[in-house]
C-alpha cells in the first residue's frame, strides 16, 4: 500500500478528510500528526483514502 500520500501534508482539514472517508476526528488527527500510520487502519479505511488521493491527484 502507498504510504505517502499527498493529502497527509496538509492540502486539506482534519474535518475535510474525516468526512471524507468516513474516519473520526480524532483518528483523522492522529493520522495527520503522524502518531498512527495508514498502515494501522482497517482496510476498508485505508482504500477510501488511497481513492480520495486518487481523486483528487490523479493528474500528478
């Protein structure tokens, strides 16, 4: 699984990709200040965000 994803740097809220993917805030935060890794979510979690890094980088 890509582990290095561009939406973790900062591009979007913590409320934007917890709404997104369907993740609480607080796991969402954690997940943004790098105290939990992508790696650490269930897979059905870590697909909806590999999708909305998809999305919204595909031309990158």
């Amino acid at each position: 699984m890509k582990t290095d994803l561009k939406i973790l740097d900062g591009h979007l809220t913590t409320y934007q990709i917890s709404q997104a993917i369907d993740l609480r805030i607080e796991t969402t935060k954690d997940l943004l200040d790098k105290k939990i890794a992508i790696t650490d979510l269930d897979e059905t979690t870590q697909n909806k965000l590999l999708a909305l890094e998809e999305a919204l980088y595909k031309d990158d």
